[in-house]
C-alpha cells in the first residue's frame, strides 16, 4: 500500500486521545479523523466511527471503515503513529 498520512490536528491535555489523521491510500482512498491514542497500555490508532444511543440509551459505537487484514492494520498503525512523532517532535 501507498500510504500518504496528515496528522490534521495535535491535542494538549491528558486525554487518551492525542491526534487526528487524515490517510490517503494508493492515490485512491482517503480516510479522515482516525483518533492517535496513547493510554498506559501503549499507543494505537482508533478508526473513524459513528456512535448513537439505542433504545435503551446505551451508547453505541461502530467503524465506519477498518483495515481487514492484520498485516494491513499494521502497516497503517505504524504509518501514522510515525507522521504522528515526526509532527510531534517538530512541535517541541
């Protein structure tokens, strides 16, 4: 995969969430607000998605769009938690 990353926007405070990234795959595909999150368990990337609240008002979560393979997971994890240091460390 081509994979062209954009670390949009940069987040201060102690929230888990840290970044948003835009990803553009193959020159074909874009991808828009996929969460940066760093927790005492390490760092990973968070898929875009849409929540609603059920009938019973539990809130609901569900990707919009996801890698399907492993491999591909990975290599867009690692893709943006990259861009994601690189514009950090610009920053400090």
């Amino acid at each position: 995969m081509n994979l062209k990353v954009k670390i949009k926007t940069i987040l201060d405070g102690e929230k888990p969430v840290k970044a948003f990234a835009s990803v553009v795959i193959d020159d074909a595909i874009a991808i828009h607000d996929i969460a940066v999150i760093e927790t005492e368990k390490g760092r990973h990337i968070s898929m875009p998605r849409s929540q609603w609240k059920n009938k019973d008002g539990e809130e609901r979560h569900k990707d919009i769009c996801h890698p399907i393979s492993s491999s591909a997971r990975k290599e867009l994890e690692e893709a943006i938690l990259q861009a994601y240091d690189e514009r950090n460390s610009e920053n400090n």
